[in-house]
C-alpha cells in the first residue's frame, strides 16, 4: 500500500505540473536538474547522517546540520563573486527597518529549515522524508493561491489535493506497519 500510495504523491503533482500556465522548456530543464541534484543529496544525507548519528554516534544530528551549512559559504561566496553581489550589502542600508527583519526572518527560518531536515533524516526513512517535504510544498502552493492571490486551475488545485492525499495515505500506511 505504502507504494500505491507513493504513486498517488506522483501522479497528484504530475496533474498540478501538467496545467502549468507558465510553461517553460528553461524552466522545466532546470527542474529537472534540480530535482537530479535532491535525489543525490538525499541519498548522501541518509548515508552520511545515519553513520554519524545512529551508528558511530559520534555528531547529533543539529551538528551534522551545522558541518552542511558551513560547508554551503564557499558556494554561497562564489556564486556572489560570479554575480558582481559584492555591492549588494550597501543597498541593504537603506531598505526600511521592516523589511530588514523580514528578511532576517526569512535567513533564520532557512538555518531552522536546514537544521529540521538532518533531524528527520536521523529519525526516519528518507522516503518519508521526501514525501513530507512533497506535501509541504503542496500545501505551501494552495496557501499561497490565498494569500497571494496566485491563478491555478482546477485540475491543478485538484491535483495538489491528490498529491495531499498520497503524502497522508503513505504516513497513515507507515505508522500502521508500526
């Protein structure tokens, strides 16, 4: 069941990409290589994050997510230099004070995001973690169809309902295997 269910997520999203009204070859290339480099990095957190945590014991799972985060600078430093950011912090001086917390706000729930995901890894499958992580993107869609007025079809409310659906049928599969 847990597969069916599996496939129910799949194809919940597929009907949500297919009515996409902002189409774009680019755009999709990208996806896919971004989904590409995910799969990767899920399958190195599980490995890396199971070593150290369950079976070496010797890093929690918040100091596994520290190492990531600091290894992430150098990226993040190449990427600004590739870019000409190096102006960029000047232009944050003047931003009203709101919109500086806003995006302080914003960094601290990404470190809080960054430290969440090694937890789970360290608790349950990367399956699971994955599915979830799918129906937080589901659900942060439709909220955002509310609150920011975003356009989606039907088919397409209809098919991030599914892939809801999917996400919750695998977590109440799972926990009855239990």
């Amino acid at each position: 069941n847990m597969v069916f269910a599996l496939l129910v997520t799949t194809i919940g999203m597929i009907i949500y990409a297919s009515r996409d009204v902002n189409y774009d070859p680019m755009g999709y290339f990208w996806l896919v290589g971004n989904s590409i480099a995910t799969i990767a990095s899920t399958f190195w957190n599980k490995v890396f994050i199971t070593k150290y945590t369950r079976e070496l014991k010797i890093q929690t799972s918040f100091g596994v997510s520290f190492i990531q985060q600091l290894e992430t600078l150098p990226i993040v430093f190449c990427l600004a230099v590739f870019n000409n950011e190096g102006g960029a912090a000047k232009e944050l001086l003047p931003l009203p004070m709101i919109t500086k917390l806003v995006l302080l706000a914003t960094c601290l729930g990404g470190v809080l995001i960054g430290m969440a995901y090694p937890k789970c890894f360290s608790l349950i499958s990367g399956t699971s973690v994955v599915v979830a992580s799918t129906a937080n993107k589901a659900v942060s869609i439709l909220l955002g169809m509310y609150i920011f007025g975003t356009v989606l079809s039907g088919i397409q409310i209809m098919g991030l309902c599914v892939c809801i659906g999917g996400s919750l049928w695998y977590a109440v599969e799972g926990k009855r295997k239990k």
